[in-house]
C-alpha cells in the first residue's frame, strides 16, 4: 500500500482533500488520507465537479483552493473565470518583464550582478589588501574579452559587495559609539545612513564630472567610481572601533594609518584604468598630466571624507 | 552636517537653476565663455569641456526645469 499511495501522492494531494468529500459519490477513495488537519467536506455538487479528473492535473485552472469553503470557491471552476486567471498571470509576467528592461536602460541590473559575484577568498584578500596594500605587486586586471572577469577569480576587480555591507556596519558601529557617549537615539542611524549617503553621492559627482572635463579615455563608469569611494567605509570602521577601544589617540592612528593604506590603494588600483596605455596613445602628455591630478585628488580626497564622516561621531558635534 | 537626501535634492535644484539662468550673449560672450569661443578641437581642453557642459546642461534642463522649480515652490507654500 505505501509504494502505490507515494506515487501517486504529487497528483493524489491536489485532490485528496476534495474526493474525501466527494468520496461518498462516484469514485472509490484507495487510501486514507489524512495529510489534510480539518476537512470540511463540500456539497455534493462540488465533489461530482472535483470527481471527474482522476490523474495528473486539474485542468481547469490553475490551483484550485482545496480547505474549506468560502464563496469564491465557484469562481475558480468557471472556464472562463480560469481563463482569465491565466490572461492576468501572462499580462503580470509581461508587465514585469518590461518594467525589468526598462529599469536595465537606467541603472544597469544586470551589470550589478558582476560586482556581486564574490565568494569568501576574495572578500577575505581584498580586506587584506585595504588594510595593507604596500607588499602587492601586482596590480593589473585581466580582461576577458572587453569584459573583467568576475571579482571572484581576480583581486584587483572592484565590487560592491565589500561597500554596500562596510556601509552597514559603519552606520551600525557608529551607533555603538554613540551609545557608549550616551548620546544614541534610533533616528541617529538614519540621520548618520543620509549624511553618509549624501556625501558619497557628492563624491561620485565630484568624480565623474572631474573624468569628464579633463577628457579622460577612462574605461571607469560610474559603479566603478561607487566601488572604489565605499573601500573608505573598511577604514573608518576600524578608526572608530579603535576610538572606543583607546579612546582619542587610537582613533588618530587607526585613521592616519588607514588613510594612507587606502590613499596608496586607490593611486595604485586606478593607475591602470586611468591613465592612457602608452601603445594605442600618441604622446597625449596633457592626459597623462591630468590623470595623475585626478588620480592623485581622488586619493587625497578619501583621508578627508573619512575624517569628516567619523569625527563628528567620536567627538560629538563640530559644527 | 546632518544632511539629509532631500538637502541634497534641493542643492541640485539651486545648482542647475544658477547654471541655467546664464544668459548666453548678455553674460557669457563678455566674459569669453561663449560658445563661438569655444572651438571643436580633439583635445578640447578643461574650459571647452566646461562650456560645453553649460551648453548642454542648459539645453536639456530648462524645461524640466520649470516645472520642478514651479513644483518645489507649491510645496514649500504648503509645508513651509
């Protein structure tokens, strides 16, 4: 009896709550089923309806509720009814595939999924590498056809994983620090998230209009850009956990150190996106000279905003 | 600074109406901004990419313009 019963069970499951009702009627029921709490048993007008499929699949629509009673129940058995259940399922599945395509025109989904494909290796190395960048040697990308390969297989490739969560838990930490100055309130955490956020919309603007009037042949769009301003985020987690753990002094050298690491890192990771290749590039020293500038602004540029974004928590309000 | 999104929303706003009230012959010409002076060389250099950065600016904002700063002073009426 088991092995008949658990063969049939994805079919049998469907209708074994409404042919228990329907039992008593037109087909005989070959086991008890008791997978289904509180049966309420239908009237005998719906079970000669349920009785008549007797495997696979209700054909008329989709799923039709099986628990209990209530006044809709009808509905659902009407052809037409049904019909229009699988036209409104089809017109959702289009709405959505248009609001996706749509949406790709603007912010690049499918793009985002690249900075996402991380894995631990690759997380733990990059951590590394922003809090000690000075022994790596190599620092170039391989491509993959006009693309770079995935995070995953190449340390030096930017994602957003490390930005997005270093994010978080700086808005977290700071709130720690907050409540140990006995100044924590919960709309701090949104206020602290909006100023962060804010300033780093100011930064990408900063860099992307500064990429466009030196005229720069720079392969960096602008998740690009977002990537390498969110590495700060690493420093100034570490700077604050060390401003509570030694108060003034530690939270000094945690950030001077981390300045300086994250300043090297960025002049190194962006020199060979930025500056011109010298082979497809025929003695442009404009371009070269405003790429360091600007390489070398947007080095200088991360000391300053994570002094600016993790001082006025320590010390409570500059301004 | 506590700013906020809508602070930055509202810096935007200000932004592009300063850069879109410059008036072309009356301001931009007498001080050699405009756009007869700016040349189409290949390497256009910084004040070029700046004009034309106005120019454009100009061209595609000035409609949307209106109507957001016509709605921005509705809310500010109501809300304060």
């Amino acid at each position: 009896m088991d092995t008949p019963s658990s063969f049939r069970q994805p079919g049998q499951k469907k209708r074994g709550k409404a042919s228990k009702g329907g039992g008593g009627g037109s087909r005989p029921q070959l086991f008890e089923d008791t997978s289904n709490s509180q049966p309420v048993p239908p009237p005998q007008g719906y079970g000669m309806n349920y009785g008549q499929p007797q495997y696979g699949y209700d054909p008329s629509g989709g799923y039709p509720p099986q628990q209990g009673q209530y006044p809709g129940q009808q509905f659902f058995q009407d052809p037409m009814a049904s019909m229009a259940m699988q036209y409104g399922t089809t017109l959702a599945d289009q709405g959505k595939d248009y609001v996706h395509k749509n949406l790709e025109k603007y912010v690049a989904t499918s793009k985002l999924k690249y900075y996402f494909a991380v894995d631990t290796a690759y997380v733990g190395k990059k951590l590394g590498l922003l809090i000690f960048p000075y022994t790596h040697s190599d620092w170039s990308i391989q491509y993959n056809q006009d693309d770079p390969i995935a995070p995953r297989y190449e340390i030096n490739a930017p994602d957003l994983y490390i930005p997005v969560m270093a994010f978080v838990t700086y808005i977290l930490v700071a709130g720690v620090v907050m409540g140990t100055q006995a100044r924590f309130t919960p709309e701090q955490l949104g206020i602290q998230a909006s100023t962060a956020l804010v300033w780093m919309i100011i930064e990408l603007l900063a860099t992307l209009f500064s990429l466009y009037i030196m005229n720069l042949n720079a392969n960096l769009n602008y998740t690009d850009c977002l990537a390498y301003s969110g590495y700060k985020f690493v420093g100034m987690i570490f700077s604050l956990l060390a401003g509570l753990a030694f108060q003034g002094t530690g939270y000094y050298i945690a950030l001077l150190w981390f300045g300086a690491a994250l300043s090297f890192f960025i002049v190194r990771t962006l020199r060979p996106k930025v500056l011109p290749h010298a082979t497809n590039d025929d003695g442009y020293t404009k371009g070269t000279k405003r790429s360091l500038y600007l390489i070398i602004s947007v080095a200088l540029a991360q000391p300053v905003l994570m002094w600016w974004l993790t001082s006025h928590i320590m010390f409570g309000r500059l301004f | 600074m506590a700013f906020g999104l809508y602070s930055l929303l509202e810096a935007a706003i200000l932004c592009l109406n300063a850069i879109c009230i410059l008036h072309e012959e009356r301001f931009l010409a007498k001080i050699g901004w405009g756009t007869s002076q700016a040349g189409f060389g290949e390497d256009p250099g910084v004040k070029a990419q700046i004009l034309h950065l106005v120019r454009s600016i100009r061209t595609v904002m000035r409609i949307p313009l209106i109507g957001i700063n016509v709605a921005v002073i509705a809310l500010k009426l109501v809300f304060g």
